[in-house]
C-alpha cells in the first residue's frame, strides 16, 4: 500500500483548521477553485444548511502545505482523508473549476463516497494546447511577481468575473483582489500547475452513473458554457443550469441563482 503523504495525514488529523461546517442532515462538500478559498460558498451553505450539512473546506492551496508539486488525485486524496476525519462516509461534492476538476478524479477514485456531482464552471476537456502555454505563461509570471503584480491582478479580473460583475459589483471583485494579493506566489502557481496538463477525462465520464449537475456562468470567458457540451452528452444522468449575469465566479455573482439550482438539484433525492 503507498504510504500516505504528510499533506494527506495532515487532512485526517486536523480537519477542524480547514473547515466551515453549517446545519445537520444529508452532507453536501465544497471545494473551491485555484484563486478562492473556502469562503466563496458562504451564502451556499448558509441558506442550504437549514436542510442538510454543509461543508466548505481549503485545498491545500491555501493552507500551509501548498510548497510542493501535485495534482489532482493529491488534492482527491486530501479530500478522502477530509471525510475520514469528519466520519462522513458518502456526499454529494460541489466543485467549482478546479474543484470540479478534482471531484470528477474523486468520483472515479472514491465512488462509493459520492452520490452526486455539482460541476460549477467546470469540465472534464482538457485545454487547448494554445490555453496551456497561456496558463503556463502565466504561472511563471505569478511566481516571479506574485499575484500583488497589476498585470497579473488584471488578468485575473477579467477570467475570474463576468462583464455584469465588473462592471455593477466591483465591491465583489475587489474583496476577491484584496484576498488574492495575500496569496503566497509559490501556493498559487502549484496550483496552476496541478491542473494545466490534465488528461481528459471524457471517455471516462460513462462510468460516473450518479447524478450530476453542471452549473455555468453564461459570460465566463475562461470556459464558456458550450464547452460541457460534450461532457453532458456523456455522463449517464446529467443536467445543466446556466446562470445569466455570471461568469467565472457564479456562486458569489449570483448567490441565489446558483443556491436555487443545488437545492432544485438535491430535492430530487440525491442524498
């Protein structure tokens, strides 16, 4: 058996350090992406926890244990530990971006601890080889300037929020840039980097047979909504919300549209 990781131990052993946990019943996980933390789900679990458990939890992008290389199956691994630890044996996971690209390793992995997906912004493609470079480019720019650099914080603000948010919430995105510029440089560019060259997953995607629920911000330029095309063409049991006046970031752009579609999702007797 391969011995565990300490980042991995360190999830089992100290759970309680990288978690808001909210209501009781059924539970329902969420794993933010590369330039959030566990805080983007706030109104989530705060208007779902009146019905089921809801958990938000740092990847180890923003805890102590980000100065190493890994990937994906590290940051699924991190998560099994995670339930482990909170004695949950099965949940549905909400991942947005590179969380959904995680959960959808997690599901393959972990089947029997998951009972349904919610893919916010996210998809089981691979980028282009165009977007790599893109991405690459940038990673290295973030570990030489860090993301405290004007070029970086603007290229960030354009793919991390829709046209309507820029331009009628910027209180939104500067608390976003506000906490990115907090981030050491080294946490972000692992992060990048664990999810630039990922393989596609979508021959993969008929065997993930419980329900999953595709949530898309129709202005997100990173990864524009006709990109789950083929992804929800392939998944045995999957729908699609698209929320209006969102991009990148639904769940803090339009709170209450994405909150509905997870309760709608989760009424049908998911967990």
């Amino acid at each position: 058996m391969k011995k565990e990781s300490p980042t991995v131990a360190r999830y089992r052993e100290r759970a309680s350090t990288v978690i808001t946990d909210a209501g009781d019943g059924p539970p329902i996980v969420f794993a933010h992406g590369m330039l959030t933390d566990r805080t983007l789900f706030n109104h989530q679990l705060a208007a779902l926890s009146d019905s089921y458990r809801t958990i938000s939890y740092d990847l180890r992008a923003r805890t102590d244990r980000y100065n190493e290389s890994y990937d994906l199956k590290d940051l699924a691994a991190d998560l099994n530990a995670l339930l482990d630890a909170l004695h949950i044996e099965s949940v549905v996971l909400a991942g947005i971006s590179m969380g959904g690209f995680m959960a959808l390793r997690f599901a393959e992995h972990y089947p029997q601890r998951v009972n349904g997906l919610v893919l916010i912004n996210s998809m089981a493609e691979p980028h282009t080889e165009a977007e790599r470079e893109e991405y690459s480019a940038l990673a290295k720019r973030v570990l030489d300037e860090g993301v405290q650099s004007e070029r970086v914080r603007h290229i960030a603000r354009t793919k991390m929020f829709g046209e309507t948010t820029l331009e009628d919430n910027p209180t939104i995105v500067d608390h976003w840039e506000k906490r990115w510029m907090t981030y050491p440089h080294e946490s972000v560019y692992h992060a990048m980097h664990s999810w630039i060259d990922r393989s596609d997953y979508t021959h993969k995607l008929p065997n993930i047979e419980i329900p999953v629920l595709s949530i898309h911000g129709k202005e997100n330029t990173v990864l524009a909504p006709k990109r789950t095309e083929s992804m929800l063409n392939t998944l045995p049991d999957a729908r699609q919300t698209v929320v209006s006046a969102a991009g990148h970031s639904a769940p803090v752009e339009q709170p209450d549209e994405v909150t509905d579609a997870i309760r709608e999702f989760l009424s049908e007797g998911i967990l």
